[in-house]
C-alpha cells in the first residue's frame, strides 16, 4: 500500500553551485548539486569502485585510488556546474589514517571488517570497563571502533612513527587543502570523544595510553576546512577560490539532515550496507539499559544527538549477490526481490546482527547454517534467501524502532527509510508492517542532499535551522508513502519470538 509523494521545485536568484563527495563501502560518487531557497537539484557526475585491498593477511583502504576519484568527481563536477561554490565530503566511520610528523600516510588505512581491532578489545575492557566507556562516549560496543583500533595498533613502529590521526574524510579533505582537522560528528564514532560535552575525553586517552598530539583539532559542521590547494585546482580544472566545508562528516550524520520530517516525532532508518536505526535527540542517553540494548550516542549536525543502533543492513543482501554472481547464478535484485514478494511471509528468519554476517564470504551458506541451528528449514532458492533476508532485517527495524523510543522518551509516529534501501519497495513495505507506522521511503541520495545542504547554509545561499533545510527536501524531493497492512501485527509479534536476540 504505497503512494507517491510528489515533488514540485522552481528556479530562482541567488544559487549556488556544489560538489558532495559521498563515500560508502563499495563505491564512492560526487554528485553535482544546484541550490536556492526553493531549488535543490542533484545528480552524479561521477561514480569510482572501493576495492579493499588485503595484504599480508591484513584488510586496507585503498584511499589512494578514493582521492583519485574524487579528483576525477571534482573534475567531472566542475565540467557539470561551470564553476564550483564549494565541496563537502561525507564517509563511513571509525577507520583512519596515521601521519608522520612530515604529513605523510603511513600506510593505507586498514578496514573495519579486519580482524586484528577485535584483538585489543578485552586490553581496553581491562583498563576501562565497558560500562564507563560508555558513561564518557556513549558509543555501542563494536570491535572495530577507532578506540580498539588504535589500541591493537599500540608497540607497532607505525603508531609509534605517527604523529596524526585523522579519519578518512578529514584525511581526504587535509589531501584537498592542506587543513588538519576532526568533524566532530565522525569523531563522535570513534569511542573517545566525550558525549556530553561534545570534547575529546582527554583523561579516556591518557588512561589508553594513546598519545594525545595523535588527535586533531575538532571542526564543526557548516566551518569553512580551507580551499582547494593549487595543485587540486590544476588537477581538476576547477577556478578557485573554491571553499571546502565540514559537513556531517559522517555519512549517516549528513543522512539525518537529509530526512524530511516535519516534526521531532520521528525515527529514521538510513539504509545501506548498514541499517543505522533510530532518534534524533538533544542530549545523549549514558543509562546501563541503553549500554545493554546496544543504543549508541553519535553527533549530529546543529548539537543534535544521533541516537541509534547499528544493525547489519544490505550487506547481508550485497554479499549474497556478489557470492551468487562469482558462481554463475542469476544476480539481479529486482528480479530476485519480485519473486521474494511471492515466497511465504516468515519461512526463515535470522538474527542479522549475529557475527557470524559480519565477515566478507559466502553469505546463503552463513544463513542456512544458521537456519539450521535454530531448527528452521533452511531456504531453498535464491529467492528464499532474498525474503529471509528482508524478513530478518524488517524485524530488527521494529524491534530497534520500539526500543529507540523506549529508551529516549521520544514519541515515534512516522519512520523515514532513506538511503539505497529506499529502492526496496518490499524492504519498505515490510519495515511499516513489522513496525506498524507509515514509512516515508526517501530520499535515496539523504547523504549527499544532507551534505550539500551544510555547505549551501555555510555558503550563505540557506539560512536556518534543520527544520527549514528539511523544508526544502519536501518540496523538491520525491518520497513514497508505506501504510501498514491492517492486521499485520500478530504475525510480526509471532515472528519475533522466533528470532534469538
């Protein structure tokens, strides 16, 4: 039961012209943006693969392919809009590069999903138990967080070499401008920022024993970074000055600008290879029932507090396809999504947050190994794999909706889905009967809209505050309306005890 929203823009004087350089797990894009008080055009202009790269038994980045396709994005953008008022970037959290004292990278970055940061996590426990990690940061427990990552790091030549440590989108923008600096939001992610004052836990870092010159000064969103080095001018073709601006840093952070509510009553699911599910507060929740539950206290834009549960995505989907692809099997979503929206409701369900998911392999045989630890009759095609998939994660959205809302206080009276999972109109659909509100699916580019909204307020082309740049998404995107199926909730409230969490 969908119905589409739809949009209405008009031109008008005093636009501005900008870059959104948007980074995810397997691709990056810069999308080319035209912004006004009543306009807020966007499109991409250029699309790079992000190939990890695994060497001697460890995960990497390649960021040195990612900032040339940012060049190229920028180059491409520039050839788009005529000129260039400005560029943001938004990416995944917690990994980072080191610096020497000379500036220089030591080392490509090494990836979240390698295995090593788990390595440090009872290291830190032992020093700081989790429960007071969680008091300073109120990040949920991951083991790939920046704070296990630097510890496992801790009597390795590179650390002890290193002099800065910057996170990717500040290591891509200081590539840009010279500019040394945290955003604030993605620095939240790291788990030695201190949540209630929105400062670096300087006594967490010296109790770790992390060098504190490794920790860059913090930037806000809307601050003017630096503008683009002469070299990058020429590189690109661009005719500067051209600004770079911080933005929310953290993709999921510019994501969360980009939701088009129209009240504080809502909760936001930004969908990609991670599902980041959850409110948007004033202040953050540091109670041990949140520890417990998973909730996580991330920054957001404008002194927000992104309170949210990380949940394992389309990942589980992505990996299916791509195992599905290198065997010669038929790999296309859409048509793997029709003939799921025909298998029974409910035939398998998994827990999508289980470890096990977390890894790069062959994801349908994880899946039916699973099913079959917990006495369920594994799928039997693709496209059973595909609706356990969308079941399990439909599951996971209601139950971190209610416990969102639970937790924070917050009244929840609409969900907005955004991001690529915005395309899924049975992921959509399942999501408001497993959580029994309205879904408003949309917009697919949150990120990137939510980035080039920052740099246009910055740029002085918007004013306002988060309700009014949200304002401009809903008369200028295109969003689509989910309605509950009447009576779907006893089904839901069945499936739900099936599932082990």
């Amino acid at each position: 039961m969908s119905v589409l929203v739809a949009a209405r823009g008009g031109r008008v004087s005093g636009e501005g012209t900008f870059a959104a350089v948007d980074l995810g797990a397997s691709s990056g894009r810069v999308m080319a943006a035209r912004v006004g008080p009543q306009r807020l055009d966007l499109h991409e202009v250029h699309r790079f693969p992000n190939r990890p790269v695994r060497t001697a038994g460890t995960l990497h980045w390649d960021v040195l392919a990612l900032y040339g396709g940012i060049l190229d994005g920028l180059r491409a953008a520039g050839r788009d809009l005529g000129r260039l008022d400005g560029v943001g970037i938004d990416s995944w959290a917690v990994d980072h590069g080191l610096l020497d004292a000379d500036g220089a990278l030591l080392g490509n970055p090494v990836h979240y999903r390698d295995t090593r940061h788990a390595t440090a996590v009872p290291a830190v426990h032992a020093a700081v138990p989790p429960e007071e990690l969680y008091r300073i940061s109120g990040l949920q427990h991951l083991p790939f967080n920046t704070v296990f990552q630097l510890a496992a790091a801790r009597g390795s030549a590179q650390l002890d070499a290193a002099r800065t440590s910057l996170l990717v989108p500040d290591l891509l923008a200081h590539w840009l401008t010279g500019a040394v600096g945290a955003e604030v939001t993605n620095a939240s992610t790291t788990g030695l920022l201190d949540a209630t004052t929105r400062e670096w836990a300087w006594p967490l870092i010296d109790r770790l024993q992390l060098p504190r010159g490794l920790f860059a000064p913090l930037r806000q969103p809307g601050e003017r970074l630096g503008e683009l080095r002469d070299d990058v001018l020429a590189e690109t073709g661009l005719t500067g000055p051209v600004p770079l601006t911080a933005v929310g840093s953290h993709d999921t952070a510019s994501a969360v600008v980009g939701v088009p509510a129209t009240s504080d009553r809502f909760a936001y699911i930004s969908c990609g290879t991670w599902s980041l599910v959850g409110v948007e507060l004033g202040k953050p929740v540091l109670t041990e029932e949140s520890r417990s539950a998973g909730f996580t206290n991330e920054l957001g834009v404008d002194g927000t507090v992104r309170y949210l549960r990380n949940v394992m995505g389309l990942w589980l989907l992505q990996e299916s396809l791509r195992t599905w692809a290198a065997a010669g099997l038929p790999a296309d979503l859409s048509e793997l999504i029709a003939a799921a929206a025909n298998v029974p409701a409910f035939t398998a369900l998994v827990d999508p947050d289980d470890p096990r998911f977390l890894p790069p392999g062959d994801m349908p045989a994880r899946i039916a190994a699973v099913c079959a630890e917990t006495r369920q009759t594994p799928p039997q095609s693709q496209a059973e794999t595909v609706r356990c998939i969308l079941d399990s994660l439909a599951l996971a959205y209601r139950r971190t909706v209610r416990r969102a809302a639970e937790l924070s206080g917050r009244d929840v009276e609409v969900v907005h889905l955004v991001g690529g999972g915005a395309r899924n109109t049975l992921l959509c659909q399942l999501t408001a009967d497993a959580c029994g509100l309205p879904v408003l699916a949309g917009p697919v580019e949150a990120a990137a809209l939510g980035n080039v909204l920052v740099q246009a307020r910055a740029g002085g082309v918007l004013s306002g505050g988060l309700g009014e740049l949200r304002a401009l998404l809903r008369s200028t995107q295109d969003v689509r309306l989910h309605m509950p199926m009447p009576g779907a909730e006893p089904a839901w409230q069945a499936a739900e005890q099936r599932v082990r969490w």
